[in-house]
C-alpha cells in the first residue's frame, strides 16, 4: 500500500505546514485539519490515515474534537467543532 507521508520539523507542533482536508456535502463542508488526519509513523515522519477502500468511513481520528450527530431516521448527519 502506498502512503502519502511528510517529513516535519518537530518545532512543537507535529502539524505544522501539513495540509487540511475539507469534505464537501449536500448542505455543508467538513474541514479536517491535519490532527485529524495525519499520524506520526516514526520520529519526523507523519503518514495521511485515509485509507483507499469501496466505502468511505469516518473514523474516530477524524471525528476528534468535534460533535457529530446520526439522526438514522432522517438520514442526516449534523457535526460542529467542539
């Protein structure tokens, strides 16, 4: 599997230059930024954690720190940062 990986600068904040992600809905946008997103494999380097796969899932990596709402029965999903 190939992976798309950064080499940082640890200044503090492992993050720091790495990209966002928005997701673009029906009604709404999801930006992630890159503590959502990305994962230190080793010291200096940090691997994107989206993985290639039929059905996309939003895992809890990508739902920290925000407030994320199923409403099965209306078939909607609501989210806000926390």
């Amino acid at each position: 599997q190939d992976l798309l990986c950064y080499h940082v600068v640890n200044n503090g904040d492992p993050y720091e230059g790495l990209p966002e992600m928005t997701f673009h809905f029906a009604n709404a946008d999801w930006n992630l930024p890159p503590s959502n997103i990305f994962r230190m494999v080793e010291s200096g380097i940090t691997c994107l954690v989206i993985k290639d796969g039929e059905m996309p899932i939003f895992g809890n990596v990508a739902q920290q720190n925000l407030h994320v709402k199923y409403d099965l029965g209306k078939g909607l999903l609501s989210f806000a940062p926390a």
